[in-house]
C-alpha cells in the first residue's frame, strides 16, 4: 500500500511541491515506531489506512497534522459491489470491522441493500479480538462473510476456511488523502513560520525604579539579563532586545517559540533566570500576522498571566494557547505568611541584636539562620522572588575562587506590616 500512494504520489499533490517519504512496515501496529523514527523530519502524516493512524494517536506519538486514507464509502462501496457479484458471498448477512456504523449504514443505503443481518466492530483492537469477533458470528451461522480493514486479520480468517473481503482505498481515495496531506503540511509550515512575540517583564526592576535602588545595581543586573536573553534568543534563531528599564521583547517564530515552551506548556526563559540571576520575570507570548499585532497580543497575555495566573500564551486572534489553571486561593483572614517573610524576620532580629549591616552574603546569611551558606544562598534567593531582599553586584577580589553575592535585606517590608496590623 506504501508503494502504491508513493508512485500516485507524482501529479497528486497538485502545486504544493510535496515531498513524499516512505515508511514501510509489515503490522498496522509498527507505524507507531515509524513515526517515532521520522520524528521532526516531516510536516505530515498520511497512514495507508485508520488502522495505523488509531495505533499512532492511542500511542500518543502524533505531534504534527496526520490523516489517512479513508477506507468507508468508495471503498467499501466497491467491497460490496464484488461480493454481490460473487455467489459464494452474500454482504447482506455480513461482519464488519474499524468503520462505524454510521457510515456502514449510510454506504449500504447508497446501494440499496438491507442491513438488518449486519454487524459491526466499531472499536479497533487487537488482531486476535476482531478475529474472534467475526469468527465467532460465522460459526454461528449469523453471518456468511466478514469484511475487515485489517490485514491480519484477513490472512487469519482465510486459514480458518472463513469467507472474507479485505477494504481496499480505491485510487480516487489516495489522491484525495494525498491532497489533503499535502494541505495539512503547508498550512504547518505557514503556522510554524507565524511570528510571535514574547514580552519578558522584570519585577524586580520595575518595583525597584519607585525605591532608593542604587542606579548601578540596576544597570548591571538589566545588562546580565540582557545578556542572558540573547543567549536564549541564539538558541531558538531569534532576537531579544530592552524595550524599557524593566522590560525585553523577544522576536522569533511560532515553530522555535513551541521548542523553547515544550508545545506552550512551560513559560520560557524563567527556570534559568531564576537560577542565575536569582530573579522571578513574568512572560507573555503572543502570535500575529505582523510584529506589531504579535507584541499587541503578548502584551496581552502578559496582563492576563499578571491578573490571573491562568494564560502565558495566546494565538494570533487572542485565544489562550495554555490550559487555563485555577488560581490559588488565598486567605483573607490574616496576612499571608511566606518563607520568605519568616526568614527576613529571623534575620532582622538578629541584625538588632548583632547591630549588623543590611548587606549580607549566603555565609553571614547563613551564620545567623544556623544553617550552611548552600540552604541560605537558596533562602536568599527565595527573598529575591518575593521582593523581600535585592541581589547587589558580586563582590570582586583578587582572592581565587567564586565572587561572594551580596543581597541587601528590604527590612522595611517588616516595617509595613507592623504599620499595616
């Protein structure tokens, strides 16, 4: 059957220029593995049947567009026409398999034959279940033939004396479902090459800007952020670049943008900013036809994510790419008390008592908590995220080894709350 779509394939496809590659195997099962070997390589799947193509989409393996050759209608039509011309075949008292019932009903309507003595297996399972299914029916004597749309089992049911009629696509079906293969790949290629947008906005700097924040703190954690964007951006073939003081764009593709968010499912850039830098961003990605309508978008699904915590991600007509997650609740009987607000309180009554520094680095840090400088540089960074403490430029010696970080603790964060209660 592969052959056979691969020399129709010529003239075909019409002008969309496919290029066709072939996948053989020998079991409608093993086109799960073939699909995991061409991977990436093609914009789309044809399956010589919907045998394979169900094998495929249960296994989970399906993630570009994939259609098959239908084998309802003509084909089952032109089944039904050979056994009615062959005295040894009756299709009136017969077991179907794979197609629906549907679609049996309506294509024996259309020529005009009963089906009160027809049965049908819907579901596609595995070779021996539909063997037995239409071996046992003409056992007992329900049926006089079975028309099967799996291989296999037509090679079974011949050994066991069981009259039989395998659904063949007929010519017009392949070029039908190669047209309509070819289709499903160049619109592929037209959505992956959609341009998108993704706006990365800092917290940490846009809350910092309203403070007594010194100026060259900022300009070197705004220039290591850059820097670690473009990074990011050579990676997936785009381009970053600062829009504001606490703001980047990042221009690329729909196709690099669902490699860098695992299919929209993980905002991008976030877990290696904050392992680097120590630092939370907020992300909004948006699709369009132009630069101008994917920023309009991102900026969008930016408010959104900030308001909600529901989308990162929208298409280029504002719909959300990312299942919608139920925001977490928060009490509103008393003030919410995070980790991060318990540990700058362990650490500003021991500030008090030692009349120490509002600079502290993960040893004194951790000194003062009695834990190793490993847990406060993680207990740090967790200050960080809650805008609770700001990361100072590394502290530079001619001493070997790692810099020391420094974090300046914002005790008046505590100040507030005692005003606050």
């Amino acid at each position: 059957m592969v052959e056979r779509v691969m020399l129709m394939g010529p003239g075909s496809t019409g002008p969309l220029n496919a290029r066709l590659i072939a996948a053989a195997y020998r079991d409608e099962q093993e086109a799960t593995d073939k699909v995991l070997r061409l991977g990436s390589a093609i914009d789309a799947y044809l399956f010589a049947s919907p045998v394979p193509y169900e094998f495929a989409r249960k296994a989970g393996v399906l993630t570009m567009p994939a259609t098959y050759v239908p084998l309802g209608g003509a084909s089952l039509h032109e089944a039904l026409l050979r056994a009615t011309l062959d005295e040894r075949l009756d299709p009136t008292r017969a077991s179907l398999d794979v197609l629906s019932r549907t679609d049996v009903v309506e294509a024996y309507s259309e020529v005009d034959l009963p089906v009160d003595g027809i049965h049908v297996h819907e579901e596609l399972t595995s070779t021996a279940q539909l063997t037995s299914f239409h071996e046992g029916l003409w056992r007992r004597k329900s049926t006089r033939m079975a028309i099967t749309c799996v291989r296999g089992v037509a090679e079974r049911l011949e050994s066991m004396g069981v009259p039989v009629m395998r659904l063949r696509p007929t010519n017009a079906g392949v070029r039908s479902a190669l047209q309509t293969a070819g289709l499903l790949g160049a619109h592929h290629r037209l959505e992956e090459a959609q341009l998108g947008v993704v706006i990365v906005d800092v917290p940490t700097l846009r809350d910092s800007s309203r403070r007594s924040t010194p100026r060259y703190w900022r300009d070197e954690l705004r220039l290591s952020l850059q820097r670690l964007l473009l990074q990011e951006a050579h990676r997936i073939n785009a381009t970053a670049h600062p829009v504001d003081d606490h703001t980047f764009m990042v221009t690329a593709t729909r196709g690099s943008l669902v490699s860098a968010t695992e299919g929209f499912r993980q905002p991008p850039f976030v877990e290696r900013i904050k392992a680097e830098l120590g630092i939370a961003i907020e992300v909004g990605i948006g699709m369009g036809r132009t630069t101008q309508d994917a920023e309009t978008h991102a900026r969008a699904a930016l408010s959104r994510a900030q308001a909600t915590r529901q989308s990162f991600a929208v298409d280029r007509e504002g719909r959300s790419l990312v299942p919608a997650q139920r925001a977490p609740q928060r009490q509103a009987a008393e003030p919410l008390r995070t980790k991060g607000r318990e540990t700058l309180l362990r650490l500003s009554e021991k500030i008090a008592e030692e009349d120490g520094p509002l600079v502290v680095d993960a040893e004194n840090a951790g000194r003062m908590l009695g834990v190793t400088p490993r847990t406060a540089r993680r207990l740090l960074r967790t200050l960080v995220e809650e805008g609770l403490a700001w990361p100072l430029p590394p502290n530079r010696t001619l001493q070997p080894g790692r810099p020391r970080q420094l974090y300046r603790l914002i005790l008046e964060k505590l100040d507030k709350d005692k005003a606050g209660k």
